[in-house]
C-alpha cells in the first residue's frame, strides 16, 4: 500500500490502483481516510481536503485520521482549481467523494472536465448511520459510478431510492471502516463490557469552566468472575447495570435541537457522577465551540457545561469535556451515552454498553429511529442511575455489525479496469435522467466560490446564516451613520 497526501505519484503500474479521497469536515475526513486504509494491499492511496467553510481544524484533523495509514501525514487543503491541478497530476483511477452534498456534485463537475473521457471512476458514501435513505443524498450524487453504503438495511433502502429515481447507481456494502473489527468466527457483539486490561486513556481533557479529572479511578479494579471490567447486574427491566469506570457521553451536532434539552443530559451526566464519585464522566466532543463540524451545532456542549457550572447548577469537576478520537475513552469499564451519533456503532462493535436516549423521540427527525428495536433505548433516568442495554443479535446483523465481506475493494478494482478500458459511462448521462437538484449551476457557483474564497471569508460564510445577516444588519447601520 503505497500512500500520498498532495504531491505527484510515480507511473501506476498495469495491476495497482490508484485512489484518491476528496474530503471536505471532520466527520468525512475520518471515512475517507478509514475507507482508503481497507482497499488491497497493492493500491496507491492519496488523501485531500478541499477548502470549505466546514473544513476542519488541526486537532480535528489529527483526530480524524488517527489509527489509518494517514495518522503521521500532513492532509493538504486545496481548492477547486488546485484539486483540478492534482488530478492531472495524479492522474487517479478512481476517486473517492467522501464529502457532503454539494462538495460531492462539485467534484463530480471537476473530475469530469478535467478528465474528458478518461475520466477516474467516481465512488461516494455517507460517513455513519444513513437511515432512512433520502431523495437528496443520490440526487447530489447523481453521476457517480458507485455508492458505498455500510449496513443490509442500507442497502435494501438505497437500492429502493435508486430505482424510484431512475438511477442506475450500483450500491455497494462494506462494513463502516472504523469499526472495531471481530474476529472471524466471532459472535455478533452483545454489549458485553470490554474485557481488556489495558488501562483506560484519559483523552485529551480540555478545561471549559469544569477541572479535569485524571480519567484513571478505577479502571484496573479488581476483577471476578466476570472478568476485569467487573460485574455487572440485571434490574427488573431487564437492563443491566455495569461495573463501571468511565462514562461517555457522545453528543449528536444536529439532536437535540434545544438547549433545554442539551442541558437536561448534562444534569443526568451531573446526577450520576454525584451518585457515583468514582466515575469518570465525560463528554467527549467532535470540536470546541468554534471549531467546525459537518453539521452546524447551535448549543456546544463545551459551552453549557462551563455556562452550567458557572451558574452553580453543575460542580465544578463532576462532568468533564475531552476531545481527540473516540477510541482513547474507551476501555474496561466504559460506558457510552448518546442521543443519534454514530460513536453508539463504536462502543458496541468495542464490546461497550450503550444507551441511546429516548426521551427527546426516536424518530427519523432525531436521526435515532434506526435504533428501535436495538434494545439499545433508555431514558435520562438510566443514565443518571448508570444502566445500560443489551443490542439484539438479529438488529445487529442488520445493521452496521453484520458478517458480510466488503465489496468495496472488488469494486474499485472493476471501476478502474473500467476506466482504464474507457468503459464508464459518462456522468452527464445519469444526469440528464431528472435525479439533479434545482438550481444546479447556481449551487454549482456558491460551492465552488466557497472552497475558492480567502481564509477571512471562508470563516464567515461558515457562520450559522442568522449570525451572517445579523453581521450585515450590523454594517448597514454602521454606513448608515
């Protein structure tokens, strides 16, 4: 496996594959670089970001691509016109679009004027959980030659989208990259608690108004018949409360929408480490306020804590934030909360014991509804009391643990033999069918002056629009004067 990141490639070879991912914020940046590291041992592997409001920062970036091929390398950012450079350049087989929406159909323009007819094969997918499958996630990604989706259910859903669109777009299952992997033979997960006896990392604490707490009490604690991570015990709904160490809570930018709601999970958090001092609870979050992320977050976590525990509601030192990946918090005796985010695919692949909150709906509005019947759903209360579910077999071979080899790498190697012979068919066709959005050349322009923008206005155009007008207002009265 040879790697990459921004400067020019050696001749390919007739047998190796040459793969380039397009990433464009965090959440993505970590697909790219996990998908890239499970393709054949022989492919030529690069990996950029181009320039958008979303981009993420050097800590998020590092954090992205931790534990891949790319952990050690300097991701480089270009735009537009410095991507259409590097391909020609590079001359990739196939491309990567690990982007959202808009970025993804820009760079499917790019690739195909830069490219002509010898174009590279196009290949998109979506960063986590992806249900319910949507109308819009394929029309942005109309012209592609494959799209990578990670679960059988996905799979039967995205293949219904396809085909009530008219689009002839191959969807292809692999599992999602950054997943724990199981054994061969292993049984599918159980929620069981970790049984390792590596010590549990501390993350990177960051002091926001709370003091930051060593993350170590009692993750070596005395072990039985359970095993290291301790015993655990079964309440009357049939939930179980485990020995635990470490508390993590993993926040979801978009769920819950208000800030209520955010910080009544922040009094559950609050409420357990009281009742249990020898916990670690944490929240673990995707980016400080300020940082961007794939989806725009109103109320930061960061910020209530240290507003909570400014006001006295919370005591300083019960909750603490951490940044950095996912993995370092996990370990015997760890726990993971959350509302909607993927990092609940994470624990449980990790042998982790997972809620996921229902008290705020599940539904597809919450993004959550893909967890019913998981057994995985619990309430506010069985966090703070420290119980947690048990995901069920049947839910789990259907959604995102299943056993079912990847069919990614065989697809890339068909794609660039495909292109190789100028047999991919021409983006422009797929699109002509009436799967594009409206408005095409005026979003097409708006994405594209937005990669290409200067740093100064690449950071106000990734201000949440009321924040924009409201800088606008503020200027026109200014003049005004």
């Amino acid at each position: 496996m040879t790697l990459s990141t921004g400067v020019q490639l050696a001749p390919a070879t007739t047998t190796s594959v040459r793969v380039l991912a397009v990433a464009d914020s965090d959440s993505y940046l970590k697909w790219g670089a996990s998908t890239l590291a499970t393709l054949p041992d022989d492919a030529t592997l690069d990996l950029v970001l181009l320039r958008s409001p979303i981009l993420p920062s050097a800590d998020q970036r590092a954090a992205a691509v931790a534990g891949t091929p790319f952990a050690d390398a300097d991701v480089p950012v270009l735009t537009p016109r410095a991507l259409c450079a590097h391909l020609r350049a590079t001359d990739p087989d196939v491309v990567l679009l690990s982007a959202t929406g808009p970025i993804a159909e820009l760079v499917v323009r790019l690739v195909e004027r830069v490219g002509g007819s010898r174009r590279p094969a196009l290949v998109g997918g979506l960063p986590g959980m992806s249900y319910p499958a949507t109308l819009r996630a394929l029309r942005f990604r109309a012209g592609q030659d494959a799209f990578v989706v990670h679960s059988l259910r996905e799979r039967r859903e995205f293949t219904a989208v396809a085909a009530q669109l008219g689009l002839d777009l191959p969807v292809v299952l692999a599992p999602l990259p950054f997943l724990a992997p199981s054994p061969p033979g292993a049984p599918v997960s159980s929620g069981a608690p970790v049984s390792s006896g590596a010590p549990v990392s501390s993350g990177a604490p960051v002091s926001s108004g709370t003091s930051v707490s060593s993350g170590a009490s009692g993750a070596t604690g005395a072990s039985d018949a359970s095993g290291p991570s301790g015993p655990s015990r079964s309440t009357d709904d049939g939930r179980t409360s485990p020995w635990l160490s470490r508390v993590v809570f993993a926040p979801q930018a978009k769920m819950p929408v208000t800030r209520a709601h955010r910080e009544q999970i922040l009094h559950a958090l609050a409420r357990l480490a009281d009742d249990r001092p020898d916990v670690d609870v944490v929240v673990k979050v995707r980016g400080l306020a300020g940082e961007a992320q794939t989806h725009h977050e109103a109320f930061p976590f960061d910020v209530l804590l240290a507003d909570l525990v400014a006001a006295g509601d919370i005591p300083a030192g019960a909750v603490r934030v951490a940044t950095g990946p996912l993995a370092d918090q996990f370990g015997p005796g760890s726990a993971l909360v959350t509302v909607s985010s993927t990092a609940a695919l994470e624990s449980i692949a990790a042998g982790i014991p997972t809620l996921v909150l229902e008290d705020f709906g599940v539904n597809e509005r919450m993004l959550n509804a893909v967890f019913l019947g998981s057994s995985c759903l619990g309430t506010l209360d069985d966090l703070a009391s420290g119980r947690f579910g048990a995901p069920e077999p049947r839910w789990l071979a259907d959604n995102y643990l299943h056993r079912t080899p990847s069919e990614l790498p065989d697809a890339v190697r068909r794609l660039a033999a495909a292109r190789r012979a100028g047999g991919l068919t021409p983006p422009r066709t797929r699109r002509t069918r009436g799967v594009v959005l409206g408005r095409v050349r005026r979003r097409l322009l708006r994405t594209f002056v937005r990669s290409q923008a200067p740093r100064p206005l690449l950071v106000v155009l990734g201000l949440p629009g009321r924040v924009r007008r409201s800088l606008a207002s503020s200027r026109s009265r200014v003049a005004a004067r």
